[in-house]
C-alpha cells in the first residue's frame, strides 16, 4: 500500500474509532467566564523604565495616616494568627529616611515607635519597656519572622525603584486572570507587562533577580512586585491596590505585604497622604527612655 494511502486509511479508522466514544468519554462543565478590560494599552521596555523611574522620582517624601494589620503563619504552622488593625503614621523621607509610629487599638497608647536612617534602625516598644536596633538588611535570619521585618522592607514596597547602574531588565506579557471581589461572580483576564529587573554576577554569565513589577495594561500601573534576596530567593511580594488621587499624585491606597519565607503578610491602608512636603531632621529621631532595654539585632 503506497505510503499516502496508508496515512489516510489511519485518519480514517481514528474517525470511526472516535466518533461513537465521543459521547461516552467526555463531559462538559461551566465555569466562571472571564471579562477583558474595555481598553488594552501598549508599552514598549523603555516606556516602561521611564514611567517606572518618573513614579519613583514624584515622591520625595510622605507623611500618610495609616492602619496596619498583620497577619503570622501559614501552610508550614498548619495556623494563621490575624492581629488587629493598628492605627498611626508613616514618614519618609528620600535617601533612606523612614518613621513608623503605631496605636493600640483600644485606648490609643504607643505601641511601636521605628525610625531608620537607611543604614540602622530602632524600634522602641513603650509596653514592654524595650528597644530594638539593628541594621536596616538582615543578614542572619530570625527564627521571629517580625524581626526579619525590617524597614527597607517597607522602603522597597512603597516605593518601586527602576533599573539602577548596571542592571539588565526584560519585558515580557502574561495575562492575570483574578476575582476583585469574591462575593460577586465576576472574574476578569487583564493582560499584563512583567518587567524585570537583574544584575549580572561578576566574573560569569548567571544572572539574578533583583525585582519584578507586574503593570496591568488596563491602566499601565504596578498592582504588584516581587522582591528577590542575593541568592535568588523571593523574599517580598507587594501587591498594590485601590489607586487614588492624593493631591496631584496617583498612588495605592492599600499595600499589602508578604513575606513568604517568614510566612508573614501585612496591608497597610492609607487613610491620608501628603507627598513633597518639607520634613525636620527632627522629626526621624527617637529618643529612649533612660530605662528602656535594648536589644541588638545583628
């Protein structure tokens, strides 16, 4: 039998084979069907670092009333313990200025008060007549994922840095298929950009991540990025949402925090927000109680 011949004698005897168990061997089920945004915008890598530098460099500082809720635990603990929202302000001030200072819930007495210079911190914690200091990067992880917490975790979430020196970067497109809202029944597939960002290892041809921003291009905005340690880890993931106008700035009104090796995860709400206005010296100093003990953290 010629060789054409016997290919289609095969597709024949499929057919014949296929046709009656078709009905017998397949079902059909529903699913939430997904909706595309109205608009899809178009960017191209260097529109990309652009818009990402210039949304870095708006903001120079921030004084912003907040709440802060954490959350500790997960699939490894087999539990998750949710703390209370915990109410007060944030100050930041660029290179490396940052103050975090914290409410009760109830009675509205200082929880926590932490200010960093961008090098070192301390935290001081009223209650417990304690202070906590250390440098602003941890390099001998905690068994306590809240002091693995540092402030350049904040720094790095709340602000998105573009690519620096000599970093290499990429785009790629993905889609993000998510529901807003989990009592309602919509679900929607938005079109994504990734852009990534690298440092090359001296001396070789291996390259790490340092981040990557994911922009929906519904509104070419981040709604989230991934953080990576020197050794390739994951180590923060920023998720951004509910953008709103504060003043002449576009920004997220919720920011939520995971820490997925500490198995830890915060949203921080931002109730007000001024941008760009001066901020004193003074105003990221602390002073302890001459009573207080300290803790050193290396």
């Amino acid at each position: 039998m010629p060789y054409l011949s016997r290919i289609r004698s095969g597709a024949v005897l499929c057919s014949a084979l296929l046709l009656p168990l078709a009905g017998c061997f397949r079902s059909t089920r529903a699913v939430m069907q997904t909706h595309a945004p109205s608009t899809i915008l178009d960017a191209t890598l260097t529109d990309l670092l652009k818009q990402t530098d210039q949304r870095y460099s708006q903001i120079q500082t921030m004084n912003a009333s907040i709440d802060i809720a954490v959350s500790t635990g997960g699939g490894k603990e087999g539990k998750v313990v949710d703390y209370s929202a915990f109410p007060g302000y944030l100050l930041l001030r660029k290179p490396g200025d940052l103050r975090v200072l914290l409410f009760t819930p109830v009675g509205h007495v200082q929880a926590v008060d932490m200010v960093t210079d961008g090098t070192t911190f301390t935290m001081h914690i009223p209650p417990r007549n304690r202070a906590i200091t250390g440098t602003n990067a941890v390099f001998t992880p905690s068994a306590n994922p809240l002091e693995n917490l540092r402030p350049a975790v904040f720094f790095d979430s709340l602000l998105i840095r573009g690519a620096e020196g000599e970093d290499l970067v990429s785009e790629t497109s993905d889609e993000r298929i998510y529901q807003p809202d989990p009592t309602q029944k919509a679900v929607f597939d938005v079109p994504e950009y990734d852009l990534g960002i690298y440092h090359q290892v001296s001396g070789s041809r291996e390259l790490k991540s340092r981040r990557v921003i994911h922009i929906s291009r519904a509104t070419l905005m981040p709604y989230q990025q991934d953080i990576y340690d020197e050794k390739g880890q994951k180590v923060t993931i920023a998720s951004y949402e509910a953008y709103q106008k504060f003043g002449d700035v576009l920004f997220p009104s919720e920011i939520t925090i995971q820490r997925p090796l500490d198995q830890l995860r915060m949203k921080l709400t931002i109730k007000k927000l001024s941008t760009n206005q001066t901020l004193e010296d003074d105003q990221f100093q602390l002073k302890l109680p001459a009573n207080t003990q300290i803790q050193k953290l290396p």
